[in-house]
C-alpha cells in the first residue's frame, strides 16, 4: 500500500466526518450522519493497521500493544455510553474530552522519544524545527484540556467534596497575574523546547500546562459550565489538530480542525445566550451559588395555587406552552410531564414547548431529555421560533426555570439587561412551579412571579405534575 | 523550484478545514447541539491514528508505553463517542408505537 493510497484514504474519511456533522442539520438525517462518522473512523484504523503492515517490513508484534489498548479503551467506552444516564451527558462530555487532551499529550511525549518512528525525521536525525513548536502547541493544549476538564467534571457531577470540584469558583488575589506568569513560563520552555529539542523543557513546560488548566477553570462557577464545557470541546479540537500537524496528517488537523470550530461555535452561542462576554466567562468569579437578592427586598405578595388549579386553568385553554428548566430535570419529573401533555392533547389543548438555550448544563441538553421521555420533537421550539406566540398563548408553564423568563432582561439597568429570555410575561396567564421564592443563578428577584397574572405552585416539580395530571383525570 | 514545506501545506488544509467547520456547524439544529458534542468527541479521538503507530512502530519503553496508553484513551472516545450519539438520536427518532398505544389507553 503505497503512502499514497493512504493519504487518499484518510481523505475519504475527513469527508466522512464532515458528513457526519452535517447530518446533525436535522433529526430525521442525523442518525445517517452519525454512521458516516464511524465508518470514516473505522476507515482511519484499517488503513492505519495497513501503514503499520507496511512501515514495520512485517515485524508487527507491535499491534499487540494496539489491540491491547483498543480493547481496554473500548470496552470502557461502550460501557459507559450504555449506562450513563441523559441527565449526567455534560459529565461524560467533560470526561471525555479529557481523554482527548491525554491521550494528546501521551502522543507528543511517545513522537519527542522516537520521531523516527512517526516518519517525521530520519532516523538518528533531530526532529524538524516546523514540527518541534508544532509538538509544544499540541502538548500544552492537550495538557490544559486534560486538567481543565477535570475540573470540569468535578464541578459538574457536584458530588465530590475536595473544594476544586465545587460549583462555587475559587479565587484569590494575584490569580490572573499568577496565570499570566504561569503562561508566559510555559511558552519560554515551550520555545527553548523548540530551539534545542531537549526534554527538560519539554517536561517542564507539560507540568505547567497540566497546572495551569486547573487554575482557569476554578475560577469559574458553577452556572458557567455550559461555556465552559464548549470551550474545553473546543480546545480538544486545537489539541487533535496540533497532533496532527506535528505528524503531518492531514486527516487528523482536519477533524481537529472541525472540533475545534464545532466547540468554538458552541461557546459563543452559550455566551449570547447568557449574555456576557466569552472573555468575561473564562475571567471568571461570577455565579456564586445560591442567590441573596431575593432576601433584601421586601416580601412582595405572590398568587400561589394548588395543583388542582393549575390543571384546571390547562384543561380550559386552546393553547399550553411548557418552558422546561433544569430544576424538571433534578426532579426527574419529564416522564410525569409527558404524561400531562399528553393528558392535555387528548382534551384537544395544543401544547407545545419552549426552550431556552441554556436550559440544561450544557448546549442543547433539555432538547435530548425531552426526547429521552419520549416527547416528539416537533412540539419542542428553540427560542427564537416560539418568542413571538407568547401573545396568543392562553396559559404558560414554567417549571423549574428562573433567570431564562425574568422579564427584568428588558429593563435597562438590570444586571441581566439584554440576555435573551422566553417572553413568558406575554402570555395570558402564567403557571410557574417551582421549590421556594429562591434567585436562580443571577442572585436577581423575577418580576414574572408577581405578576396578576402568575400563579405559583410550589413544590417538586415530578410531585406537582403527578397531582396535575390526577387532577386533569378527575375533571 | 524549492519544495513547498510540508508545515505551509497543513497550514492551508488547517484554515480550509477551518473554513468548513464553520459553516457546517451553523446548520446544526440548536436541538442537537449535545449529540453534537458528544459525536465530536468521537472525531477528535481520530488521534488514534496517531496513537497507533506510537503503539507498534516504536522501540522504546516510553515511546511504546505511552502509544498503548493514548490508544487506549483515545479508544475509549471512540466508541463512548459514537455509541452513546446513536444512543440518543434514536430518541429523536419519530414514535411510530405512539399511536397504538394511545388507543389502548383510551379503551380504559
């Protein structure tokens, strides 16, 4: 198989994986796209087995080492992805990009040993200088993705009580100076690495990396992890890319390339969404959790209901938009909510529902737990779509969900002034459910519940939307 | 005429890639925007290919150890990438079970 042939293949496969992105623009295609993605993945190792055949003159024992590690590495993740549950995605997500960010460093510190085996120099022959900062660039982003997404994932999964791994950011004073020496330390080794392909930089400029990465991320808090988990999508991406332009693979800065737009995107989309600036997320320090603005104010009086009213105001009305917030999803409450949607349908009320963009931990989460309860997608609307049918909506219900209804986004002045948000105020009426009166993540008090025409009913979501449904059965 | 050096060519797919990625990710539907990450993952872990040819063509302890050991994580992006992306597409999938069931509910 000439080097040729190879080349050639690994671009039916770069292709492939555009594919499998593009099938994405719809549901219906998406599945079709996804297995575009494997076998151009599949494609990739067969012909890498075939390379290996050629480069080695017959000595393989070294698949052995190969097929070892894919055994390991691949029965861990299938079994993972089986298991894992839709409500721990953004977990696994950082879990995953992690691995990416390892095994990118594993790759560089195996090439720095032994170039002559990747075929980028002559054996005995130092490795080119192109290839040597491409080395350093790809090791110091795998290194920050590595430690980063731990982080991550610590304060995604909230379970753990080592202090790095809890939602509220950790800051001191000095921090940003402290990263910006770290980073320039960094990028001299990495360059004195460059000019003299010597490990002691080399390592030292990975230990900073790997240190560094945790220090961007704590200072982040909890309600930021959506950016940051696109942001850390993104950077596996640069790190694969560098991977691969140290190797001079094209297939491999291809994908990265990709992964790294696809995360980029995603970041920026999460930062509109929140209304702040990508620089001011990764700067960090916002999103303490638990609010306090609510406590300063003086007790406003709110209309709170039962159950029982709520599904009575539902079952009288032609049309019913539910905005799912992520307070449904800790309460495990979206089969309950499909069963009082589809109790609605039947009394011939159109429900639809609305979702915010960052309604679950990470983009486009709510939309894959509504779909995990069986709701069809065609009733679910982004944010855009359904903004302007608040004005002729009869009754709204918001469970769960703070910040992403507070009309006090369209107030001047207000911290939140300009984020985006469902225009639930619009509606008719408004049913919100929610545990207490307590601030979502903005620490700000929401207007919408005092409203005439807002009713709370509080409790668990899952509990409340059980009695409803009962409710709707004896009506 | 002096050969183009190969870091000038990467350099060129990088931004043409670049360039594509953009424009393709634009179309993702905001509603699959989590399988999107998730079937990411698993293209990043394309670095296998890499990771392969550090686990069998290598001499040295090092070299070879760490070959097998980014074989194995990237491995793991693989499949836990593209499995659990099926895994949840297919509750994107239209249900075409719904309607029966719905008409035995009614008979109650």
């Amino acid at each position: 198989m000439s080097l040729d042939l190879v080349t050639l293949l690994y671009l039916v496969a770069s292709v492939c994986f555009i594919q499998a992105l593009k099938g994405l623009s719809h549901p219906t295609t998406a599945r079709q796209g996804n297995v575009f993605g494997m076998v151009g993945m599949a494609l990739a190792a067969f012909t890498t087995v075939a390379l290996i055949f050629k480069l080695a003159d017959g000595k393989v024992a070294g698949l052995a080492y190969v097929i070892g590690g894919l055994l390991v590495g691949g029965t861990a993740g299938a079994i993972m992805a089986k298991r894992v549950e839709m409500t721990k995605m953004p977990e696994l997500v950082a879990f995953m990009h992690s691995m990416i960010g390892l095994a990118a460093v594993c790759i560089a510190v195996a090439v720095v040993g032994e170039p002559a085996a990747f075929g980028i120099a002559p054996a005995g022959q130092p490795i080119p200088y192109g290839n040597r900062l491409e080395l350093f660039i790809g090791t110091f982003v795998g290194a920050i993705t590595f430690s980063g997404s731990v982080i991550a994932f610590g304060k995604l999964s909230g379970k753990y009580k080592f202090r790095l791994f809890q939602g509220a950011p950790v800051i001191f004073a000095g921090q940003h100076m402290v990263n910006a020496i770290m980073g320039i330390a960094m990028l001299g080794m990495g360059l004195w690495f460059t000019a003299t392909q010597d490990w002691t930089p080399f390592v030292i400029m990975t230990v900073i990396a790997f240190v560094l990465g945790v220090l961007i991320i704590i200072p982040i808090g909890g309600a930021d992890m959506p950016v940051v988990v696109s942001m850390l999508n993104s950077y596996s991406g640069w790190a694969a890319a560098g991977i691969g332009f140290s190797l001079n693979n094209s297939m491999l800065i291809i994908a990265g390339s990709l992964v790294g737009s696809s995360g980029a995107i995603l970041s920026y989309i999460m930062c509109k969404a929140m209304n702040r600036s990508f620089f001011n997320v990764i700067l960090g320090g916002f999103g303490q959790e638990g609010g306090t603005a609510a406590g300063k104010q003086e007790q406003r009086p709110v209309k709170s209901g039962s159950a029982d009213d709520a599904a009575f105001m539902m079952s009288n009305a032609e049309t019913v938009v539910i905005v799912p917030g992520y307070g449904l999803a800790v309460s495990r409450a979206q089969h309950a909510l499909k069963e009082l949607a589809h109790k609605l349908g039947e009394k011939g009320v159109q429900v639809r529902y609305a979702i915010h963009p960052v309604a679950g931990r990470m983009p486009g989460h709510m939309n894959v737990l509504l779909a995990e309860a069986e709701i069809p997608y065609d009733q679910v609307f982004e944010m855009e779509d359904i903004n302007p049918d608040f004005r002729q909506t009869d009754v709204v219900l918001v469970l769960g969900a703070n910040d992403v209804v507070n009309p006090a986004a369209k107030t001047p002045g207000s911290p939140i002034f300009g984020m985006p948000i469902l225009e639930t105020h619009l509606a008719r009426t408004v049913i919100v459910n929610k545990r207490s009166m307590a601030s979502g993540y903005a620490g700000l008090d929401n207007d919408l519940f005092y409203m005439d025409k807002t009713m709370m009913v509080f409790g668990d979501a899952k509990k409340c939307l059980e009695d409803m449904v009962k409710a709707l059965d004896a009506l | 005429m002096d050969i183009i050096s190969p870091t000038v060519t990467n350099l060129i797919i990088f931004v043409l890639a670049i360039y594509v990625g953009y424009h393709v990710v634009w179309t993702v539907t905001p509603a699959l925007h989590t399988p999107l990450m998730a079937v990411t993952n698993a293209l990043s872990a394309v670095i296998i290919v890499g990771a392969m040819l550090a686990a069998a063509l290598t001499t040295s302890d090092l070299s070879r150890w760490m070959g097998t050991a980014a074989v194995a994580l990237a491995a793991v992006n693989v499949f836990g990438g593209f499995l659990v992306t099926r895994r949840m597409l297919e509750m994107f999938k239209k249900k075409d079970r719904a309607a029966p069931a719905d008409e035995k509910r009614g008979d109650h």
